[in-house]
C-alpha cells in the first residue's frame, strides 16, 4: 500500500547548503566519493562509503551496466533583436523543416515575427524567425536554416555558436565544460543536459570493469526538458513529462537477455536509463521490445520495475521527478534519510556532485514485479 504522503510533492523537500552544490567536477572522473546504499532503512548505520573506482568490486563478473550514449549539445545561444535588445534560446527538440522548440529568456522579448540574429566573433550572422508562442511549455518555436533538421545536423551550427547549458546552480564556467559536461562514451547528439550518473565513469574504469566480467550496453535518450524542469503541483497523482526522444535497439536487448540467462544483474547508469528501458518494458507489455521515439514515462513510488535491478545515481535536487523514481526504488523515507547522511558526511551535490550506487539487496521488494 503506497503512502499517501508518497504523493504529494512537499514530501520530496530537503534543505541542502550551498556549499554542498558542486561547482567543478572531481578529477579523475573515478575519484569522485560513492555511497552503497543499505537494504533497510532499519541499518540506515551500514552504509557504506566508498569512491566511484570502487565499483570494480561493487559490479560483479556477468553482470550488465546499460548507459545512455546522448552527446550533449552546445544548446544555449544567445540573439539580437532587429528591434533592439539580447535573449537567450535554449533548444529543446526539432519540429521540422528548420523548426526549433526553444526556451526564451526573457521570453516576453520574443512575439511571433519577430527576426533575430545569431552572430558569435567571426562567424557569418544569421537570421532567425519567431514562428510562433508554445503554450505547453511556454517556449517559443524558432525557425533555424532549414538544413539544421534534426539534432545531428544542427550539431554543427551550434559547435559555431551555442555554449553547453549547464545548469543555472553551476555558477563556475571555464574552457574544460565542453568536454567535462559530457560523458566519456557520449556518442549521439542531442541532449540539452548530461546524463549526470555517467559522468562519473571513466574510460579505465570502463577498460577495467570489461576485463573482470561486467558487460556493457547502451541506450539512448536524449535529455529535455521532461528530465530537468522541476515539479509544480502538489499532488503527485497524475503528474506528466514533457516527451523525450528515446530508443533501445535489439542488440540491447539481446544483452539483457544473456545477462538474465547467465544470472547476472542489469544495472542501469542514471535515471535515463531506467527510463529508456523501462519504457521498453511497457512498450512490449511484460517484455523487452526494441523502440525509437518519444517517451514521457514517470516513476514514482507504487511503480514495478521490469528490467533493472541495480542504478547508480547522483544526488538529486529537492521536488524534482528524479527524486521520485529513486524513491520507487528504495522507498522515500529511506532515501530521505539516505540523502541526510550524505549531507551530514559533506557529499557533493547535483551534476557535478557524488554517487549513490543501489544494488539489488537494498531495492525494495514491493518495487519489482
């Protein structure tokens, strides 16, 4: 039986020093600290306090790590007005023919025929068209170029003149963000924010994890706004995520399935990747199918897991939909207390912060089918 308080968002707060939030990432990647979570809140004392090089001992030989592959976009640019003036864009997701969803800021500057410019340095200026308000998500749609189609082939354009969106809680900027705000084994494009979980993993950690067994796949889902706009309203019943674009391939699947076979266990790498295999799950209705598109998937306490049975996870901000899928796999009232010894141990926080890896003991048993 869920909690009533399970639903409503109030119950998902916690107050966290600002000190707590990191501004820079740790370097090595691997270096970064690691909480093991316990299989009870009862031995909330048994946690365990590691460093993420440790998951060498934490996975084990036949089982399965799935990660999503998304590439970051340099996603924020900045405009000119004809009429005078500066706003930012940041980009979401193709509409067609050119067409771009974007958050505007300030968006009231931005009315529908409205032409902006796009110019950066010694790039050639470009002009931009208002095409129209978006009432879903209060954003506005651009027209780009009409070759900038799709994430991959507005890669390029944004390489010119975008920078890499990192969130607003990160105040430190410098040269590095391009390739630190970015996982190791980033390979498709078209994230507006990083799959942070995986961040953390580093190519030798990655080289030695495969030499002692621990085998490796890769989803995609390319994180928008459904990831990382905060929740709004309190009751939490029938909450819903803009869609994000997502895809499981058969070789994935085919992985998971030899992992199940040989008794390992699937261990996802971020809320993503739950997301993205999970969707999977209902997808094919009680089993794995192969899929390409938009999925608005939200976990939240009372939801079965099909598929993963293990995730490693950041610290997550308060109120937020990534707290409540955390929550659907440990319960709230122990991942509350779980993030109240990170505080009390100076754990880092958010994207650039620490880890928390949740191994199959410590997934409560009314959270898997």
């Amino acid at each position: 039986m869920i909690d009533p308080r399970d639903l409503l968002l109030s119950s998902y707060d916690y107050e966290l020093r600002t000190e707590l939030i990191a501004q820079q990432p740790i370097e090595p990647r691997h270096d970064a600290r690691l909480m093991i979570a316990p299989k009870t809140i009862q031995n909330i004392s048994a946690i365990r306090h590691l460093r993420i090089w440790d998951l060498l001992k934490e996975f084990q030989p036949g089982d399965l790590v799935v990660m999503n592959d998304t590439r970051v976009l340099k996603a924020r640019v900045k405009v000119r007005l004809t009429r005078g003036g500066i706003a930012e864009l940041l980009l979401l997701e193709p509409k067609g023919k050119g067409n771009w969803l974007c958050l505007a800021k300030p968006g009231k500057k931005l009315q529908p025929g409205d032409r902006l410019l796009l110019d950066n340095f010694d790039q050639e200026t470009l002009i931009l068209k208002v095409i129209s308000k978006d009432h879903q998500t209060g954003g506005r749609i651009i027209r780009f170029p009409s070759d900038c189609a799709d994430r991959e082939s507005i890669e390029g354009l944004l390489e010119r003149y975008g920078e890499v969106p990192l969130p607003p809680y990160i105040q430190h900027h410098d040269s590095s963000d391009g390739e630190r705000y970015q996982t190791t084994f980033a390979a498709r494009p078209g994230a507006v924010a990083a799959p942070t979980a995986g961040l953390h993993l580093s190519n030798e950690l990655l080289t030695e994890l495969k030499k002692r067994g621990v085998e490796q796949a890769r989803v995609t889902l390319h994180v928008g706004l459904g990831t990382f706009r905060p929740l709004e309203k309190e009751d939490l019943t029938n909450i819903q995520l803009h869609s994000e674009w997502a895809e499981v391939r058969e070789e994935v699947i085919e992985s998971i399935e030899k992992c199940r076979s040989r008794g390992g266990r699937v261990i996802a790498i971020g809320t993503t990747t739950v997301r993205t295999l999970e969707s999977s799950f209902l997808f094919g209705k009680g089993r794995l199918v192969p899929f390409s598109g938009l999925v608005d998937l939200v976990i939240k306490p009372g939801y079965k897991f099909g598929v993963i049975d293990g995730l490693l996870t950041n610290f997550h901000l308060p109120k937020s939909s990534l707290l409540l899928l955390v929550s659907a796999l440990v319960g709230r009232k122990r991942l509350l207390a779980l993030y109240q010894k990170a505080i009390e141990q100076k754990y880092r926080f958010f994207s650039y912060g620490d880890a928390m890896f949740i191994p199959s003991a410590a997934v409560q048993s009314e959270a898997r089918l």
